[in-house]
C-alpha cells in the first residue's frame, strides 16, 4: 500500500497509524472516515455474508482482506436455504447474498435495510437494467421478477417496492446471467434451437431440469410454451389453473420417463452432463465451463425464445449500525470497483458495474467475454485454468445479445405457496 492521502479524508497511511485504533474505531463508526482500508486493520471487523454458492466465493473472501483489511466469513446455501435464512435468522449474518426473486420473500419481513445510493461510490455505473428494467432504450422488459421491480423503496422502513428509481436501493446487485439448455453437441445428434427439444422422444430418459421450484418453474414455462402446450398470461406470475397445467404436463413427462433427474447443485448439473447420463438440461454458464475444462464437448445453447434470467446482490441486514455498517458500505464500493467485476466475468457471469470491471481485463478477456468477440488467445478463468483456445467464440455472443434476448426473469409469484406445493408434488410422483 502506499502513503497517498485519501481525498474524502485528508488522512494518509502514516497519519491514521498515529492516530490509533481507538480514533479511528470512533471516526469508523461515525461515518466521518470512509475508502480507507487501515481502519479495519486497526479496528478489526467481520462481516458474515451467506448466499448461494456462484458468488460466495473464497478467492473474494481473501481479496477483500488483503485490500480493506475487512474478514469476510461466507456461508454458501442453496437458492431456497438462503431465502429461508434471510427470513428467520435475521441476526446470523450482516450481508445477504441473494437473489432478487429473494427479495420479495424477505424484504416485506424487514430483515434488510435499504442502502443510501449516495454512499454507493460506483452507483452510476451499474448497468441500466437494474435500475429501469432495459439494457438499452430499445429494450422490452421480461416476464417474471425483473430486478428494477423490486430495486427501490420510497423511504427507509418501506416494506412495499417503489415504481421507479429513488434514493433508496434495496440491495446493490453483483451478478446475473442469461440461462439456457446446456446439450451435449457429441451425443444429441442434431441441432437444438428450441427449449422445446428438451421433450424430443430421441432423448428420453436423458434430460433434467433443475429442482429449485421459482427457478425451476420458468424453465417449466419456457419448454411449455415453446412446444405450444399453452401460452402464460404471465410465465413470472402465472394464475393457479397455469400452475396446475404446467404441473400436471410435468407430471405426466417425468411418468413417461424423459427426465433422468432432478438437480440441485452446480456439481450434479456438472457431474450429470460431463458422465453423459444426461444429453440436454438445464444449465447454468460456469457449469458448462466446467464440463469443458475436462475435454468433454459442452455447449451453452442459444435457443430462439430466448434466455431464462437471474440476478443477485448485496443487501445490508436491518441490525447493522456503526462501523459495521460502515464497514459493510466500504465493503460493497470495493465490490463494485472493478476486481470482482472482471473475476465474475472470467467465470461466464456478468458484472452490473461493467466499466469498472473492464479496467481489470485484457483486451481479449474483454472480447471474447462481452463483446462476442474470436479469442485471440488462451482463455483463462480465474484460477488460471485453460477454458477456451484462440479462435473460440462465447456460446450466444456478446453481453448484448445474449441479455437483450431475455424472455423471463426468476420469479416469486403471488401464487408462490400453491406453486410450491404442487412443485413437490412432481418431484415426488
């Protein structure tokens, strides 16, 4: 680290040191002293984060010690565990990793506090879409829970979201993805262009789809409506005779002996797929990766209805107050200053503060990842691990195309608890 004065404070390295622990610990949690990672050296602070297992990730966890001197002690879950903590052990965790169809589980149970955008150093450059719902001006909104719906409250202490952008975020978001059907190109036999292929007799015995039921039930609708079985109203909000419908359709497919399993985990997707036990199912982008890094052709399909979408993000727990808090903001601004930004991007997700996270690319990373672009050279994830050779091209092109072509959200639906119910109904027929 170097002496450089910190602008917002006028304090440098040197100084700070000086000072000691106990002023810095009172200036910390006043609020008067941020962006300065010496505080936390000084004054030690943790912060228990949970969340799912895509970026409650180690590599994170140790960076952020080495730059702001803050531990963070990460607790990965699955999508269901997660909301289920966030609700009834508000007091277990400081930062809520989640997703934003999460959010309408837990914010209306007041467990997080919605974050002041003027204490966000890089608010301004998180991608539109989260703040309006476009990628560019041009853009429909999706179906189902679409991050800017759940984005803002009015006030702090609201538990109903805003209709429009305020001063008040309920959570800052970090990563997100366009999903498909991940297939087996050497062992299908024929082109895949649609999410209906998944019900193709040839492949009977050979698919899944994953079994967490909001995330789940979209990729439900999505085959559903691509083979003409119905058309939703709303596929993020369906009535309860369209769950029934879709259920029962399930039902019958699962009976009929198409679908070889049910996951749950990044590993089994990946473990399903790379035995060849399974030739077309639901996906998520690292898994595929991860299938390819063993030698094993894997492809990411782009499919003409379009993607399946999920987001994430950082909330703030409803009890932090003080340096914790304070802590916890510096903690975010770093988050969104670019370094995990390019981390996630390398892994196959995307960053909401792409400009910040370009300056810790290379121009070909930045190519090959977002603009759909040949990779002119080796790519590499971020252990250093061989992905891609030169001349590959990223399955469904650039960041534009691939989220510009996004059909529905992860969804919680006012019908959720009968969604639910009748989910595990078909899991367990």
């Amino acid at each position: 680290m170097t002496d450089t004065p910190i602008k917002k404070t006028g304090l440098s390295r040197r100084s700070l040191l000086k000072t000691g622990a106990a002023a810095a610990g009172l200036a910390a949690g006043s609020g008067a002293i941020t962006g300065f990672p010496t505080i936390w050296a000084q004054n030690p602070i943790t912060l228990r984060q949970f969340g799912t297992g895509v970026s409650n990730i180690n590599a994170i966890a140790q960076k952020c010690k080495e730059d702001l001197g803050i531990t963070l002690e990460m607790t990965a879950t699955d999508s269901d565990a997660a909301a289920q903590r966030a609700v009834t052990q508000p007091n277990s965790y400081d930062i809520a990793d989640i997703e934003y169809w999460i959010l309408k589980k837990v914010f209306a149970a007041g467990v997080i506090q919605p974050m002041d955008t003027t204490k966000l150093t890089h608010y301004d450059k998180i991608v539109p879409l989260f703040k309006n719902g476009k990628l560019t001006p041009d853009s429909v909104i999706a179906q189902g829970t679409a991050p800017h719906t759940v984005g803002f409250v009015e006030k702090p202490g609201d538990k109903t979201f805003a209709t429009e952008e305020t001063q008040w975020f309920t959570m800052v978001p970090t990563i997100y993805n366009a999903d498909t059907l991940g297939i087996r190109p050497d062992l299908v036999g024929r082109e895949i262009t649609t999410w209906a292929d998944i019900l193709d007799p040839a492949f009977k015995g050979k698919t899944s789809i994953l079994n967490i039921p909001s995330i789940g039930i979209m990729d439900a609708a999505m085959i559903m409506e691509a083979a003409g079985n119905i058309e939703y109203g709303d596929k993020g909000n369906m009535t309860q005779e369209e769950i029934d419908k879709t259920i029962d359709f399930l039902i019958e497919t699962k009976k009929a002996g198409q679908f070889r399993a049910f996951w749950k985990s990044f590993d089994e997707s990946v473990n399903l797929m790379a035995s060849g036990e399974v030739v077309i199912q639901s996906m998520w982008s690292p898994a595929v990766a991860a299938v390819r890094s063993k030698g094993i052709a894997c492809k990411y399909q782009p499919l003409k209805e379009g993607y399946r979408s999920w987001g994430g993000g950082l909330g703030l727990a409803a009890h932090l107050s003080g340096a914790k808090l304070d802590a916890a903001y510096e903690y975010i601004n770093w988050y969104t200053s670019g370094w995990v930004g390019a981390y996630l991007n390398r892994q196959g997700y995307y960053s909401a503060a792409m400009d910040t996270a370009k300056e810790y690319m290379t121009a070909d990373e930045w190519g090959y990842w977002i603009e759909g672009k040949p990779a002119q050279g080796d790519i590499v994830s971020p252990e250093g691990q061989v992905m891609e050779k030169a001349g590959a091209v990223r399955d469904g092109g650039s960041f534009i195309e691939r989220m510009g072509k996004v059909a529905c959200w992860n969804s919680v639906m006012d019908e959720d608890r009968y969604m639910v119910r009748r989910w595990n109904e078909f899991i367990a027929a």
